[in-house]
C-alpha cells in the first residue's frame, strides 16, 4: 500500500492534522495495521518537500504547533494517476513455502508433514478471518473476501503438490 498517496487521497476532502489524517487511515485501512504518528509526519514533510500537499494553517498551543494539511492540484492529479493505474499482479512465482518443501525434499525431512502443517495453518486463519467477516462491516468482509480467495488459492496449491509430491522429489533429486 502506498501511504503517501492514500494520506493524500483523504486529504482530497479538506485540510487536514497529522493526528486526523492518522485516525481516518486507521478508521478505513488500519484494522491490522496501525499507522505510527512518526511514519504520517515523515510521509508529510516528504509530500510537502515534492509540492503535493501545503500547509493549510498552523495552531499553537500547550504543545509543539499543530500543521494543517492541504493537497495542492500537483496532489490531486498524483493521487489519480496512481488510482488510474493498475496494480502489478503478484505472481508469487518464488515462494517461501515452494522453497521449504525442496529443502525438505532435498534433506530427508518429512515434506508430507510440512504440507500438512501449512494446510491447518491455512485452515486455522480462514476460521479467523471467516469470523472477522461474519462480526464486522462492509470495509471488514471485503478485505477479509481478499485474504480468503488468496488463502483457497494457497489450500489448492497445497494440495496438486501433495498429489504430485514424488515426482517432485523425483525432479530434485531427493
């Protein structure tokens, strides 16, 4: 995910601080992970220095000054470039787990029970998040639909290896 450009897609609905534009990501994207206070002011000054975002006012307190944010046109267009494009499919064609059953194969472990591991692994998640998605809202059954399909695509895979295991191990010469 790209931080600066979703920072400056909520600042398209008006100027905004450090703190708010933290708690509308965390609000819509952080469930699982927290933005930090440090990583949105770093973003910030970044965007400021390459002219997508200004500051909108500054307010002085009990504490240090507080910056208000604004996206400038140069942000505006950023953020819908970046929307306008594609995101890369991820292939996963160097997995870790491809690579662990090899190793596996390659010195006499136990492959099979890898396999078997990984799939209640797989398993154990998909009842997590199956319950996540029962229990939340809208934003919470989508992002918890992605991880299932990339999670059953995994299961699948798990299993045409288990069926194909031998020859595998025949191929690598295990």
């Amino acid at each position: 995910m790209s931080i600066g450009h979703t920072l400056l897609g909520l600042l398209e609905s008006g100027p905004r601080h450090g703190y708010d534009l933290k708690r509308a990501f965390d609000a819509h994207f952080g469930q699982d992970r927290p933005l930090h206070y440090g990583q949105v002011y770093a973003t910030m000054s970044r965007l400021l220095k390459n002219g997508l975002v200004e500051v909108d006012g500054i307010e002085q307190g009990g504490g240090p000054d507080r910056k208000r944010y604004a996206i400038t046109e140069a942000g505006v267009d950023d953020v819908g470039r970046w929307l306008a494009r594609p995101e890369k499919p991820e292939p996963y064609l160097q997995s870790t787990l491809y690579t662990k059953i090899v190793l596996a194969l390659l010195t006499g472990r136990n492959a099979t029970g890898l396999l078997d591991a990984q799939r209640a692994e797989h398993l154990r998640m998909m009842r997590g998040l199956t319950e996540r998605k029962r229990s939340g809202d809208l934003a919470d059954q989508l992002i918890c639909d992605h991880a299932l399909f990339h999670l059953e695509a995994d299961l699948r895979w798990l299993e045409v290896t288990a069926t194909r295991l031998g020859r595998l191990a025949e191929a690598v010469g295990a």
